[in-house]
C-alpha cells in the first residue's frame, strides 16, 4: 500500500529534536523556524512535557468521556488561569478544525439560525463547516458547499456594518482569525475587532475568535483577539496546545449553556492529551514564554525591516510573516538548503516564521544571521 500523496514534501527524514533545534537521518542539523505549523509551542521534546506524557502514560492513557477525567478539570483550572479567562467553560476535541466545527455548531444551536459571517484569505479547517467558512474553493468540495458563509473583507468595517444591517437577524456568528495564518500573516485590527463585538452584541451573534495559529500566547497576548481589549465568546484552540500531542478545545462564555450530547468525542480530552496540554501550560506559565515571544517577536520584526529587498513586514509576537520580491524569490528553498533553517510559506510569495515561543538568543541571532546572509548571496549573485 502507498500513502495518498496529498502533501508536497521536503526530502527530509527528522529522527531527534530538541527546544527549537531538529536532526536528520544524516545528522544534520536544523533550526525549527516553523514549529511544525506553530505547533511546537514550548520547544521540541521538553523535559517536563516528557516526564508529564510518560507518567500519566504509566497510570492510564485513555478512557472515554463516559467517566469522571479529574485530569479535564485540572486542565480547565489552569487554562483559565493562564488565559486569563476563568468564567469560561471549556469543551475539548482533537483539532483545530473540530475545535471550529463545533464552535460553529454551538453558535447555530444558541441563536438557532444558520448564516455565518467569515472573512476573505481566512482558513480555518477542512472538516464541512470549518472548511465551507474557509476562503479556498480549491480544498472545497461540493458536498461543502452551502449559502450559509457570507465572506467579507478583513478589517472593511463599512463591509460588515452593511451586511449586519441586511442580515443581522439571520446571522449566528462571525468567526475571524486574530492573525490570518494560512492567508499570509493579515492582522484583524483591533477597531475591527471591537465593532465585530459590538455587532455581535447588538444583533444577537455570537463572536467566535478562531485562535487555533494565532493563540496559546503565539502573539505575546494569550490570543491574539485579546489586543483589541473586548472577549469573544468562543474561542477556539489546538496546535501549540499540545506541543505535538494532538488536542483541541474551544472557551465558551458562561452566558453559552451547555445541554447534554449536543457536543460530543470520543478522543477528546483523554487522559494523555490533557496530561500534554497540562505540561503545556506549566511551562508557559514558569518560563514566561508569553513574554519571551513578544520580546524576540519584536526583535525579529525590527531587523527583518532592515534588511534589503524583504518588503512588507508584519506580525505580532512570534507569528511573523514577511513578503518575498521576484530577486528572492529562492530565498526559503536556501534558507533550508543552504542554512538549514526551516520556514514556512504562504502563496503566492509570502514567508512565515512561528517558532516555539521558548526562542532564545542564541537561536535568533542565527537565525538573523543566516538570512542576512542568504539575501546576499541571492542579490550578489550574477544575472539575479
């Protein structure tokens, strides 16, 4: 049997990793500039994290939601804590996708209608719902398709005041990335941010912040929405939640109540997944790494303003993404190549950074140094 070839892939075989370093069958070595789409939130192979996973693994890694889970409630205590968010109620899953899809579900149960409001360039899952409110007919399918999304332009408040003003007593939520990830690194301003609040309070929507990228303290905020100094009232998560592991939950307001099977998983929130977000926290929380990445975040952005032929840079904390001219256009394939320094992308000409927010000095000023280099030797290169 093959695999279905549904991703193009560096020829590239990781065998070991550590904080924001990986190794090769070769034993070449990598600095992880991308995390593994912002998914290594504390850094590789943690010590904590490891010894979190490996003795809950020696008590009991799984039992299903049928029973008591203490490890779901000390998990809940310690997400609002670090949030910041203590009345919310919180629902866990497998994905950022699933995290969408049922924060979209919960909408649409709450206010009982079906429009849903979304935003140009957005992404936020493949499932039906999240992938139907996802701005890319390509990964579409026509069992997906619905006239239920309404896609806006980012940050146009004049766009969305009109369509609330048309439909607001059809529309159950509006969901927005803080910073689009996929879509290249757009920040959602936080004037936009606050009349999607005000919007939503006035036509009785509900505001749901999709952080599944931009959260878990990525920006140098616990989400990314929280710049804009107004809550929503769902937010969703996954990726740097886990550090790896797969999990995923969504923050629900306590004025949302819940009712019995109108959400439901069998995966979700399972012994070892809440052991892993659990590590998570505590490392964020004693290591201030909410801190450390607005610190280096700014660093990063300041020199990337500096350097030749970059255009366009932009991002909060440690989600950063940058515009790439046709001269450079080389510039990730010899990032990887050349300075094995891996690095994200996003079309047609955009390159991201989301490296684990434990990014240290060491590791920033290489990485500074190394694309300084590589810009130089692509604009010195002769018939560029």
């Amino acid at each position: 049997m093959k695999l279905f070839d549904v991703y193009p892939i560096n020829d590239i075989t990781i065998v070991r990793a550590r904080g924001s370093h990986v190794w090769d069958d070769q034993d070449r070595e990598y600095l992880d500039m991308y995390g593994g789409h912002a998914v290594i939130s504390i850094g590789h192979t943690h010590p904590h994290y490891v010894q979190r996973i490996t003795e809950q693994l020696n008590r009991v890694g799984f039992y299903s939601n049928s029973i008591r889970i203490p490890l779901q409630e000390e998990l809940a205590e310690k997400l609002g804590q670090v949030s910041g968010k203590t009345d919310y109620q919180l629902f866990l899953c497998n994905s950022g996708a699933e995290a969408n899809e049922n924060a979209l579900k919960l909408a649409s149960f709450h206010t009982g209608r079906s429009k849903v409001v979304a935003f140009r360039k957005a992404f936020h899952g493949r499932t039906s719902l999240a992938v139907a409110a996802t701005d890319n007919p390509n990964i579409v399918a026509p069992v997906n398709r619905t006239e239920n999304i309404i896609f806006l332009p980012l940050n146009d408040e004049q766009a969305l005041e009109d369509c609330f003003r048309a439909q607001g007593d059809q529309i159950a939520a509006v969901i927005i990335e803080g910073i689009q990830g996929v879509g290249g690194i757009h920040i959602a301003t936080d004037d936009f941010l606050r009349s999607i609040r005000r919007l939503c309070d006035q036509f009785g929507s509900v505001y749901i912040a999709d952080s599944v990228q931009c959260g878990y303290g990525r920006s140098g905020q616990f989400f990314s929405h929280d710049f804009a100094g107004v809550p929503a009232d769902i937010y969703s998560m996954a990726k740097g939640m886990g550090n790896g592991f797969p999990v995923g939950g969504i923050m629900i307001a306590p004025h949302l109540p819940p009712k019995h099977f109108m959400l439901g998983t069998t995966f979700g929130g399972n012994h070892l997944a809440c052991a892993a977000a659990l590590a998570v926290l505590e490392v964020m929380d004693s290591e201030k790494l909410m801190d450390n990445a607005g610190q280096k975040g700014a660093l990063i952005m300041q020199a990337l303003r500096e350097m030749p032929g970059l255009q366009n840079v932009r991002g909060r904390g440690l989600m950063i993404g940058f515009d790439v001219p046709e001269t450079l256009k080389s510039l990730k394939k010899d990032l990887l190549q050349k300075g094995r320094i891996f690095t994200g992308e996003a079309k047609p000409n955009v390159i991201r950074l989301l490296p684990s927010l434990a990014l240290n000095e060491e590791d920033t000023t290489h990485f500074l140094d190394t694309l300084r280099q590589q810009i130089s030797e692509i604009l010195n290169t002769p018939n560029n």
